[in-house]
C-alpha cells in the first residue's frame, strides 16, 4: 500500500491529499529516510511524521485492506512508538 494511502487509511491524516503535501515537504519518513507518495509501506516499517510542534513516530503492524478503517480499530494497524 502506498505510503499516502496508508496515512490516510490508519487515520492519521484526514485527507490523502494532506498526505501527499505532507510527503512534497518531506515531513514524512520511513526507517529514517525520505520518501516519494509512491513509497509502498511494509508491516515493520518505522513512520515518523514532523508537525511544526512535534515529531510522531509510528510502526507499522498491519497493511489495511479497506480503504479507511474504524478509528477504534486503528491499534490494530500502527502503534505509536515514544
């Protein structure tokens, strides 16, 4: 699954569109590197995101197969890592 589609997907992003601007800035990165929308994401993968406030670091548990998944839901596919 693409990277974009992922974060949009697990719900830590509303909109692919965010995603993909997030991605274009390179506050998006996997295993420490920058990464293109195209990137495909693999169950182990380290996710970190840079706000303007905070960095988010997230790995990867499990790759969606719906296109959104219920936020109750969204342990079952990322855990935060601190």
């Amino acid at each position: 699954m693409r990277i974009d589609s992922f974060l949009n997907a697990v719900n830590l992003v509303k909109r692919r569109a965010t995603a993909q601007d997030m991605i274009a800035h390179k506050a998006v990165l996997i295993n420490g590197g920058v990464v293109k929308a195209s990137r495909e994401v693999r169950v182990g993968d380290v996710i970190e995101m840079k706000f303007l406030t905070h960095n988010k670091r997230y790995e990867a548990l499990a790759l969606p197969t719906a296109r959104n998944i219920p936020k109750a839901a969204q342990k079952d596919y990322i855990k935060e890592i601190a």
